[in-house]
C-alpha cells in the first residue's frame, strides 16, 4: 500500500516536471499536449514515453534530453529513461515466425565479414533506434566467438531462468530498456575451450532460437558471428531471417570479406535478401575540431563495395567516443546522444521500409 502511495506521489511529481517544459512551436506543455503515452516508476526505474504528434518533430530529441535532465535532477537514485515516439502509431509488421508464445514479425540478420568492425555495437544501437520508432523489439545475441550484447545492454551476468508452461520448456530472456535479449554469452563463459563452440555451441543456439519466450516482437535482430562458416549455414537453417545487414569498416581488407558475406546470403541454397552496407567508424571528429573528419581507415571503401555490386548502402557511422563509451556502460549511445540517435534512425528507416516491402 505504501509503495502504491509512492508511486502515485511520484507520478504526481513527474507530471509537475514534465508540465514545466514547453514545446517551443506550439508554446505548449507536454502535460496539456497530451504528449505523455505511458509513465512507470517500478524497481528504481522511471520511464517515460512521449509521443509527438508529428511524424519528425524536430524538437523532440531536444525535448526528450530537457526531460531526462530534469527527472535525473529530481530522482538522482533512480534511471531514468524517455523514449519518444513520433506520429501516430508505427504500423508493425504482421507476425510472421511464430515462437512458443507469440510471434516474430521481422527477422533481420546482423552480420559481417570479420571481427571487430563494430557488428555488436550497430545492432544494440539499431536496436535502440527501432524501439524509439515504436517497435517492439529483441536482441538474439549469437556471436559465439565474442559475445556481447549482455554487455551493451548492462545485463552481464544474467541466468536465463527456465520455466515449464503446458508441457514446454522456455527460457526468459533478459529485459533492458524495453529491449528483450537472449544471449550465447549467457550461457558460456568467455574462457570455455573454444572446441566447446562447435557442435555445443550450435545446439545451445537451436535452444535459444526455438524455446526463448520472446513473446510478440516486431523486429528480431540477430548479431551473427563474424564470418562465413558452418555456424552460420545452421543459424540460417534454424532462423527464417528476412534480410540481412551487413556492418564494414572502410578498410580494403574488410571490404573485402564483406564480398564473402554478400556472397553466403545470395548463395541459391540460402536466398536471402541484403537489405545494405553499414560503414561504421567511417571518419574519425575530435571533440574540439568538429569540422574536421580524418578517414583513419581510408575513404568510403564500403559504399563503393556496395555501389559495385548492386547492394544498397545504407549509411555511415563515424567513430564517436560515445558510441564506445555507451558499449562499456551497458547504454547505447542511441539511448542518449542525439546527433548519434539520428544516424541510426536514418538507418533504421531504410530498414524498415525495405523489409515492409518485401513483406
Ligand atoms: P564486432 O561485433 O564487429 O566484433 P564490436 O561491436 O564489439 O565489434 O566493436 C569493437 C569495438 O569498437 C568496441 O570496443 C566498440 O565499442 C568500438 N566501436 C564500434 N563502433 C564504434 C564507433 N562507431 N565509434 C567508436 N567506437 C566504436
């Protein structure tokens, strides 16, 4: 009853906060605007969303950083975490895959031709992106060889729990920041043999792909090991993945694996559709020089690729000492920098359409 009373105080106390900041087109308070979706206040957490009436407000990231401010002032024990919304409703995708307990519109591949590129840090923060578009959205980690989403989602240390519903067995998957998450890094530890992560390795990941309680998502986003191989011909074989992305770096010598990964996916016995190229670490901005890009690894490698080949480029990620920052603190740059937020939702949106459309 006490901790009921809390809450509803609590809430009183959000919605006073949230009243004092005005929306600077329509000169009116978020509270009048009626933009204030859904509020929670459970477990040390504060959550809010905030939807805008329009489909690109150009004021909302602005708006979303004011509120976050103000309830971290207000609340310093607590995290606190404002999503937004654009428009009306994001339409979602009709279920597609159908898991033990709901159902898997979209399945999309993260993968990329070798270590290292960024593959785990681009799908956390696409992820992100997807979930603040509307969607609801799960992380199916299969990286074998380097794990870490646990880790890009502060959820290291998990023990998926395992629970029997009639007569069948699922695992739960971990939760952060709305984002369900199963992980291979759960189940092993990074000092296991690797002769471990061959065949068990492989049946660890047919259980985590059947018997994850993932419940109803819009998007499924699987971070693939780096590579080509067996591995990979058996997730393909478990998971019936929509399209894949493919994560390089600018390098000739990765671009040059990225050949071997377009090639795995366009492979006849395989057939799926690449939906693009991310170039990430693309150029480097020192903070106090925000004019000047340096391409450590050389100039657009990876569009030229994907301009050659007939695959679509999706876009560019510089190398942003937040987006590392936000992998080692468990909270993608995409949760809390605007100018790395809008990258990745020019990217999310191409995503989008192109898997919509293929239906
Ligand atoms: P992969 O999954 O391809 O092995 P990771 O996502 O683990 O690569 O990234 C490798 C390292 O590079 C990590 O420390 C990550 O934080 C960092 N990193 C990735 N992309 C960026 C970027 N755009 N800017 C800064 N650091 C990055």
């Amino acid at each position: 009853m006490q901790q009921m009373l809390h809450a509803t105080v609590m809430e009183d106390k959000i919605k006073e906060l949230l009243a004092s900041i005005v929306h600077p087109e329509t000169g009116k308070d978020l509270v009048t605007s009626g933009f204030i979706e859904h509020l929670a206040t459970a477990g040390g957490k504060v959550t809010v969303v905030l939807r805008f009436a329009k489909a690109r407000d150009p004021f909302a990231v602005k708006i979303k950083n004011q509120a976050e401010n103000l309830l971290r002032e207000a609340f310093p024990g607590s995290e606190v975490l404002v999503v937004i919304k654009e428009g009306g409703a994001a339409p979602r995708p009709e279920p597609k895959l159908s898991t033990t307990t709901g159902g898997i519109a979209k399945v999309i591949a993260v993968a990329s031709g070798k270590g290292g590129v960024g593959k785990s840090t681009v799908t956390a923060n696409l992820a992100i992106a997807l979930r603040n578009m509307g969607f609801r959205v799960g992380v199916l980690d299969a990286d074998i060889y380097g794990p870490s989403q646990p880790k890009m989602f502060g959820v290291e240390g998990y023990l998926p729990e395992a629970i029997v519903e009639e007569g069948k067995e699922h695992i739960i998957p971990a939760e952060s920041m709305d984002i369900r998450l199963m992980s291979i890094g759960f189940f092993i530890k990074p000092t296991d043999a690797l002769l471990w992560r061959g065949a068990m390795a492989v049946s660890a990941l047919k259980q985590m792909i059947h018997q994850t309680r993932w419940g109803t998502l819009d998007f499924l986003l699987a971070d693939l090991p780096p590579g080509t191989g067996d591995v990979h011909l058996s997730i393909i074989g478990e998971l019936k993945i929509d399209a894949a992305v493919i994560v390089s770096t600018p390098q000739q010598v990765a671009v040059a694996d990225v050949v071997r990964g377009v090639e795995m996916f366009r492979n006849e016995n395989v057939n799926i559709p690449v939906a693009g190229i991310i170039e990430n670490m693309a150029w480097f901005t020192p903070a106090e020089l925000p004019q000047n890009r340096y391409y450590l690894f050389g100039r657009g490698g990876a569009r030229a690729y994907a301009e050659q080949n007939g695959v679509d480029f999706l876009g560019e990620i510089p190398i942003v000492q937040s987006i590392m920052e936000g992998s080692e603190e468990g909270r993608p740059a995409t949760s809390t920098h605007p100018e790395v937020e809008e990258r990745y939702r020019a990217i999310a949106e191409k995503i989008v359409s192109k898997v919509m459309k293929n239906g």
